[in-house]
C-alpha cells in the first residue's frame, strides 16, 4: 500500500488561489460550472489551461480535507489564519510533509539546532523507503522538487525564516486555528503544527 505521495510537488501553499478556491467551493460548484471557473474564466490567472488545471486539483484536494467552516475562513481572514489553515490542509493531505514536521523539524527543535539541512531530508526519504517502498523509486528531480516544496510551505507559514537559510523560526498557533483543529479533533495534524522541545 502506497503510504506517500508525491502530489504535493504541485505547489506550495498557494494562499492567493486557495481564496479563491475556496470562495469557489462556497458556492458547491458542479462539474460544469468548476471547469468554467478554472479552465475558461481563468479564475486562478494561470498562463496555461493545464496550469490551472493541476493547480486547481492540487488545492481542492487538499481544502476538501476541510469543511465549509474552514474555507469561510481561508476565503475571508487575514495572512496568518489562512496560511495556518492552509498548512493544516497540506498536512491532512500528504503524509509526507505530516511526519517530516513530526519528525525531523521537531527532532531539530528539540535539540535546539537552528535549521534544517539538506540532509535531514534524504535521510528521512531513506526512512520513508521503510515504510513505502515506492519512495525509493521516485527519480532525483522527483525528491529534489519534493524537498524544495516543503521548504516552501514551512517558509510561508512561518516555521521557517526563508527557504534559503532554512533556519527554524516556530509560530504559535492562531486561537482560531488551534480551536478549529481541536474542535474537529485532528490531533495528528495539531502534532506536527504544535511540537515544541
């Protein structure tokens, strides 16, 4: 059984597009009426129909492991609640960004090392093979542009200072965001949003 995926090289949190999915989602859009949207309307304002399209898929996919209350939130709130929810989403989405925040930046947190390194990441690929074999069949661009990605993600939700120092900068949680999780009892992804030394 495949544990990890490799959709989330797609994009990264996306949080301009991701409003306005969301908006989108609000209205429970038919087939016909999300490939207006998306393809003809050009709602993302994407060079391409397929660029659209993948990046639309991308991030439906990761806004529907959320309900309603949480798109109201992304489609309306400031910088900091939809960028946290939308990491949450990330996370519900692709096991592999979950345990490599799980694992290797709260091993780094606890051990009070300031950054992460290239490093970190092939060795939690390696372990990922463990569990998943396929990962040890995913090309060098593959992990390299998986790896480049995450960085990304955690650099625009704040768990990072940028993704060239790489250097680990922890945010509390919103309120908000902690009570919508705790309500909605995700306590994996609370674990990898939440761990301190």
């Amino acid at each position: 059984m495949t544990v990890f995926n490799a959709e989330i090289s797609a994009g990264s949190l996306l949080a301009l597009e991701s409003k306005r999915i969301a908006k989108l989602l609000l209205t429970a859009p038919d087939v016909t009426t999300w490939q207006q949207a998306i393809e003809v309307d050009n709602l993302l304002q994407k060079k391409t129909p397929a660029t659209a399209r993948r990046q639309a898929t991308l991030i439906r996919k990761r806004l529907t492991t959320l309900d309603k209350v949480a798109w109201q939130m992304i489609a309306e709130r400031e910088g900091e609640v939809v960028n946290q929810l939308l990491l949450a989403a990330a996370v519900k989405h692709s096991q592999l960004l979950g345990n490599f925040m799980r694992l290797v930046y709260a091993n780094r947190q606890r051990r009070l090392e300031p950054s992460l390194t290239p490093l970190d990441w092939q060795d939690f690929l390696t372990e990922c093979a463990h569990h998943d074999a396929a990962v040890a069949d995913w090309s060098a661009s593959t992990k390299a542009k998986l790896f480049q990605v995450i960085v990304r993600i955690l650099s625009e939700s704040k768990y990072l200072e940028n993704a060239r120092t790489m250097k680990l900068t922890p945010p509390h949680l919103h309120p908000e965001v902690h009570r919508y999780l705790l309500h909605h009892h995700e306590i994996y992804v609370l674990d990898c949003m939440e761990r301190t030394p």
